[in-house]
C-alpha cells in the first residue's frame, strides 16, 4: 500500500517528496488545498470515509502515518 499512496499523493503534489519527508503539515509542505485533495483522492481509490478526528496534522504528517490511516479506515470500513 506504500509504495501505490506515494504514487497517488505525488500524482496530486509532485513538487512534495512524499517518501523522505517526515514533516510534511509540520514544514508547510502542505496547504490546506493540497490536504483536502490528498483526502478527496484517498476516500476515492480506497472507498473510505474519514471522521473529523481522522483528519490531524499528526496523521498526515508522513507516509508513514498516512499508510496508518489509510489501513485504520480499511480496517474500520471491514468491521
């Protein structure tokens, strides 16, 4: 799943080096528009929805965290 958000989140922001980054809200890499296209094109390719409490700095900060999130929505769409 990795490897295939980096691909789509460099498909929206291709200027933002999604792999190597480790602060992205924190740095201002991203705006709200580009946060808001992020979450657009996630709900989309992986038919989730987010809660307000998904939406958090800390869990758009990286990939990593990102990968967290989107399995968390995954897992919580199955149950």
């Amino acid at each position: 799943m990795r490897e295939e958000l980096i691909k789509l989140l460099t498909g929206i922001c291709p200027e933002v080096d999604f792999e190597n980054e480790k602060a992205l809200i924190d740095d201002g890499l991203l705006d709200s528009h580009a946060v808001l296209s992020i979450l657009a094109a996630v709900s989309e390719t992986y038919d989730v929805e987010f809660e307000a409490d998904d939406i958090m700095p800390e869990t758009l900060n990286n990939i990593d965290s990102i990968c967290i999130l989107v399995q968390t929505l995954l897992d919580r769409k199955a149950s």
